[in-house]
C-alpha cells in the first residue's frame, strides 16, 4: 500500500457514522419501552449496500454507535469493533423480504408468550392489525442465529411489516428506526390484548375484509393528513 493510499485509510470516517449514532439511540429508546428485556433485542439499519447492526452481548440500554456494527449485504463485517448481532442473518432477510430500511427483533414478553402458545397466525381482536398489512404469521420454529430462522421469518413477512417468530420473539421492519421501534411496541401491546382477550374466553374477531377495508380508510386519512 502507497504512502498515500495508507494515509487516506487511516484518515477515512468509518462508514455509516450517523446511521449508527441513530441506531444506538433507538437501541437505548426500544430498551427504555421494556419490550426487549436485558440483550434480548437487536435493531438494523440499511444505507445502500450496507447495513448498521447492534452489537451482539450488549445490553442495549448501554447500546452507543461504538458498540454498533456495520456490515454488508452479504452479513461480512465491514466496520466496527465489536462482533455483530447473531441475528444479523435474520435482519438481512427481513430486509431483502420487504424492501424495508429498518428491524428491530425484541423478546418481548407477551408476543414471545403468543408465540409459545400458538401457531398460523394471530386472531384478529383489534383493528390495528392493520398496521401490519394483515393478520400477524407466526413463522415455525428454527434455531436462533441460522439461515434456516431467517427463511422461516422471511415467509412470514410476505406482504406483512411484523411476524412472530415461535418459541423465540418478534420481528417487526419499517421504513425508518423510529416507526420500527414504535411498530414493535404496537405489536407487543396488540400480543397482550390478544392474551387477555384469549384468557377470558373466546374472543370477537373482525373477520371477512373487514381488515383491508381498515387499512384503506387509514391510508385516505393519511395521505388527506398529508394534503393539509
Ligand atoms: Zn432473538
């Protein structure tokens, strides 16, 4: 390596520096909300071909961009000290499956509960399902950290922006960090009505199309949001 070319290295910022100063600070906001207890929670970030991903072993209430990692979209490590999250193959798949630039992947504890408990996808109780694109999929189990639980995630997500992942957690993607932080507390509340509603016996369930007719209404009032 020439002189000149060692000195640009060395004098090079390292890539997505904003992205993971963003990233750390939703890591520290998903873990003030309580729906990803302890380490039990990863988030990404894509920027062109690369992608900024929580560090793995870090609590992320401790999450800093130090501590987050970039690699590309092949999951190879392109900066950052630390060892990325184990789950790195299921955030470039969920990814790739939506389109969408951001993922956060929690335990948390009620969706983590429905998905020991059931199967298919989620009943319908409230309306707010739509937020998703439809009924949430319960992706079957695989073991955590393979490629094979990121194919079963990315069946999961066709046409839907959240699944629940048996027997391990959830996973939710949008367009920014902030809408997927905010998704997936509205998953984990949505899990706990659907628990409650399933302890107290059998619940109402908004059936038929009911659901896209939800979406639709909210997509017009948005869009007239954004005319105003
Ligand atoms: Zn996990």
């Amino acid at each position: 390596m020439s002189d000149i070319a060692r000195a640009r290295e060395q004098t090079a910022p390292e890539p997505l520096t904003p992205a993971r100063a963003a990233l750390a600070a939703a890591a520290r906001e998903l873990a003030a909300t309580g729906v990803a207890p302890s380490t039990a929670g990863n988030l990404s970030v894509r920027e062109g071909d690369l992608v900024a991903i929580t560090g793995g072993g870090v609590q992320l209430s401790a999450m800093t961009p130090e501590r987050c990692v970039v690699v590309d979209l092949d999951g190879e490590q392109v900066a950052g000290a630390g060892r990325p999250s184990s789950e790195t193959q299921l955030h470039l798949a969920a990814g790739a499956a939506t389109g969408a630039a951001a993922v956060v992947h929690s335990h948390a504890p009620f969706a983590t509960t429905l998905a020991a408990t059931l199967s298919g996808e989620l009943p319908v109780v409230h309306y707010s399902m739509h937020a998703f694109g439809g009924p949430v999929r319960i992706a079957p189990y695989e073991r955590f950290g393979t490629g094979a639980l990121a194919e079963s995630v990315r069946a999961a997500l066709q046409d839907r922006s959240g699944a629940l992942m048996a027997n391990h957690g959830a996973v939710v993607v949008a367009p920014t960090l902030a809408e997927a932080v905010e998704k997936m507390v509205l998953l984990e509340w949505m899990c706990e009505v659907t628990w409650r509603a399933l302890l107290l016996g059998s619940p109402r369930l908004i059936e038929g199309d009911e659901l896209d007719a939800v979406g639709a209404r909210s997509r017009a009032l948005r869009y007239g949001r954004a005319d105003a």
